[in-house]
C-alpha cells in the first residue's frame, strides 16, 4: 500500500515538473542568427528554433537576391516557440 501512494506521488510530481518546465523554460527558444544567410539555410534554422519563418521578398542595394538582409525580430531575441 506504501508503495502505491509513493508512486502515485512520483507520477503526480514528474507531471507537475513537466508543466512547470514547459510553461517556463521549455516554451522559450531564441531566434537565430540568419542574416547573410541564403533563404533556404536561413528557413531552415528558424525551423530548428521551433519558430515559423516568414519570408518577405524585398529589392536591396547591397545583399544580393535570395540573401537574408534583415530578420525581425533580431538574432537571440527570446520568443515562445511556434512564434512568427
């Protein structure tokens, strides 16, 4: 009977330590470093964060096309995953 209850208390207590760890730590990812990176490397990495790219194509003067310019938000910005 003792082992039972001190089961049901581990059980209990690895499921209240894996919420807590996903509504904290777990959750978070940091976006990654992809500017000058070419768009399908770049896609990918966000990908790997656990976030979704989005890509907006744009004419620019001195990054050549199908190059990363800019990323918004910037590089290692905390973001919950599954963000945009």
């Amino acid at each position: 009977m003792l082992a039972a209850w001190i089961a049901a208390v581990l059980v209990v207590a690895a499921v209240v330590a894996a919420l807590a760890w996903n509504a904290g730590a777990g959750r978070w990812t940091s976006a990654p470093t992809v500017v000058g990176m070419d768009e399908a490397g770049a896609t990918q990495l966000v990908r790997e964060a656990e976030l979704v790219p989005m890509v907006v194509d744009r004419r620019h003067d001195t990054i050549p096309a199908g190059r990363v310019a800019e990323s918004d938000p910037p590089a290692q910005t905390k973001l919950t995953k599954a963000a945009r």
